[in-house]
C-alpha cells in the first residue's frame, strides 16, 4: 500500500497545535474529575492515512507516542521516522504472517486476542510490551478475546518468552454507553491482576470517548480524528 504523499496536511499547524491542546485539556479535566494525575495517562495518536509530514509536526509539539493500524503504512512510517524517539502502536489486529514484521519496529501491540498470535510473537531475542484486546461484543468475528477465554490466553502470554504484558484493551461497542462499556474492562482489569499483578494498564477510548473511559480508569488513549482531523482519502 501507498503511504500518502509527504506533503502538508490540510490541518494547518495551528489548527493541529489547537486539537492537541484541546485534548490535553479534555484529558487533564476528566483525569481531575477522577482524582487521577494527568501525568499517569499515555495519549497515543493515531495517525493512520495520515503522511510522515503530520506526524513530524506532532513531534515537534512534544507527542512520542503514535499508533497505526495497517502493517504495510506502520512499517514505512517507522522506517522514514526512524531518527525520532517515537514509541509506536500498532493498534489494529495482526496477521499471524506479519507477526515478526509487526514485531520489529512496534514498541507495543495492542492486539494480541489468540494463542497462535502469542506464538508468533514471542522471541528470545528482545522483549515486547502488549495489551490483550477483548472483545465485548457478542460477534465473534470482531476483534478481541470473549472475556470468558481471558484467562487462559492471560496464561498463555505469560508463558511466551519476550512478551510483557501491560493490561487489557477494547473498544466500546456501537450502541452502548461507552462508560457501562468501560466500566466492565474495569472489572475485568480487577480480576486480571489475579494472575498478572502488574499488568495494571487499560487501554481504551478514542476521540468521541476519551473522557469516559478516563473516568474508569484508562491509562491508554487511542485518539485520532479529534487531533489529527478527516483522515485523507487515499487514491
């Protein structure tokens, strides 16, 4: 696939200066309303379809921490971005074939939902931080693993050599309020720790939710459009 043309983004630098304020801002209220320190939630930007141009201004606005869900796009920018001490996401779900590749230049995934996907990744080369997704939907072919197989894929990652696991990850279903959403990983983050004291992080919420999901304990912020505007249409 393409990566979009390295030219400048139609959000202007300010434009994009004032949606990241405006996150920071949403992000350190919600944390207050929590009584929790902004300072303990990661704010990851996704970037997806979006050229390296737009994530170097994000560089220079003091962000690091960026996240793509497309492996071929993800490997491309990481490469033309190498000299940046960025931390990059891959926050999309990962082939099986693609898992060594994803590997070399993610600083974490936020995907792992299956046993096969924990073999493929695990090395004895060089350690991974990873996030188990759940799904909490009732589709099965969404992504993420059905909260009733959690513990046995927690085992799993546990037991694979260069993984770490960091906590849990989902997505709030289309049609239910995002904080009951939330509040369920909450309770599943609660349980986890059972087996895996300190896998402590949650990851969830993204532009229309971040608030929410702050509220319940994120320590992960996957946000896009409310930072980064429309994304591109590629041709």
């Amino acid at each position: 696939m393409a990566l979009p043309d390295a030219t400048p983004s139609e959000l202007s630098s300010s434009d994009l200066a004032t949606r990241l304020g405006a996150v920071r801002t949403g992000v350190a209220d919600a944390a207050r309303e929590a009584g929790r320190d902004p300072a303990g939630i990661t704010t990851i930007v996704v970037t997806k379809f979006h050229p390296v141009s737009l994530i170097e201004e994000l560089y220079a606005l003091g962000v690091r921490h960026v996240g793509e869900n497309r492996h071929q796009e993800a490997q491309s920018k990481a490469a033309l971005l190498a000299d940046l001490d960025l931390s990059w996401h891959f926050v999309g779900q990962v082939q099986g074939k693609k898992a060594r590749q994803v590997r070399a230049y993610a600083d974490v995934i936020h995907s792992v939902d299956r046993e096969s996907l924990v073999t493929a990744l695990g090395s004895e080369e060089s350690s991974l931080d990873c996030f188990i997704q759940v799904n909490l939907t009732d589709d099965a072919m969404r992504g993420g693993v059905d909260p009733l197989n959690l513990s046995a894929l927690v085992d799993s990652l546990l037991a694979a050599p260069g993984l770490r696991l960091l906590g849990l990850m989902a997505v709030a279903p289309l049609g239910e309020e995002p904080r009951r959403a939330f509040a369920r990983m909450r309770e599943l983050s609660v349980e986890l720790r059972t087996q895996a004291p300190m896998a402590t992080a949650l990851s969830m919420g993204m532009s229309q939710d971040y608030a929410a999901a702050v509220l319940e304990g994120a320590t992960h912020l996957r946000i896009g459009t409310a930072i980064t505007g429309i994304r591109p249409v590629l041709s």
